[in-house]
C-alpha cells in the first residue's frame, strides 16, 4: 500500500521511532483483522476453517530493520508439523508428482501423458482466499491514517 505526500521526503528526515510506531500499530490492526476473518469464517468465503486455531495464532507481524515496512504472515509455530500455510493458499493437486523409471527409458510420449493425467485430476487441497490481503482491503482506509499521522509526527 502506497501513502501519498511523503514521496518527496528522504527516509532521514522521519524520526525512526515513531515512524516503526506507525508501522508496528498498522501491523498488529492488521494481524488482528485476519485473525478475525479466519475465526469468524468458519470455512465460509474459501478461508481455511478453523479446528484448532494454529493457524490463526500463527499470523505474526514483523517491521523491517529500516521501519519503513511491516510484514504480516502465517509462521511456522511449535503446533505445525509442516508449514501448511502455503499448502493451504496454493493448494496441492491429487495424484503423486511424475517420478523416474530407475534407469529404465519410457515410451515415446509416456511421460506427457502421466503429467497429462495429473494435470486433469482434481484438488486434493483446493487454493483458498488469501485472509491477510482482505485484511489489510478491509482495513485500508484506518491503515492510510495511521500511517499519515505517523509520518507526519515523525517529521523533523
């Protein structure tokens, strides 16, 4: 998301802490929303139900080293066994990934087809909607005035 009017500023004329204030408030109204959007979901609207809440405590948010950006993503938290996040928003098709033969040649056009097949066969994880990006839609226009008054009360 892009602030406009600060455009013309260099990044040493902010005062760092209060623009990583800024970003650190935009982070956790953000987290915090798509924490909301997966509980109140329930699997309505293509997000990932909610069993047991792993996934919803693992969204973190994280402001870079120069404070001018924040982060806000699923992490791998001691209840996951796998990083499922990404399984979930990208999904995993059905059928088991084209392997070698051991050495063996194929037929002229086998491995097209295999690959053929496994492209045809459904979902066995289908894609769902990414939570984190509704989030930050959702909450958009609280995100431009919190970061316009940071940025303007971190001028010097």
């Amino acid at each position: 998301m892009h602030v406009e009017g600060f455009d013309q500023f260099h990044k040493d004329s902010f005062d760092k802490r209060k623009v990583r204030a800024a970003f650190r408030k935009v982070g956790r109204l953000v987290a915090s929303r798509a924490q909301l959007n997966l509980s109140l979901a329930g699997g309505a609207g293509n997000y990932p139900r909610k069993i047991s809440g792993v996934l919803r405590d693992s969204i973190k948010m994280r402001v870079s080293r120069s404070g001018f950006m924040v982060k806000v993503m699923p992490d791998k938290i001691a209840g996951m066994d796998e990083y499922y996040p990404a399984f979930l928003h990208y999904g995993v098709k059905q059928g088991g990934r084209v392997k070698g033969t051991g050495g063996q040649r194929r037929k002229k056009g086998e491995r097209a087809a295999l690959v053929n097949a496994r492209k045809a066969g459904g979902w066995r994880i289908a894609p769902r909607d990414n939570y984190i990006a509704d989030a930050l839609e959702d909450e958009s226009a609280r995100v431009r005035s919190v970061l316009s008054a940071g940025f303007a009360a971190a001028l010097r």
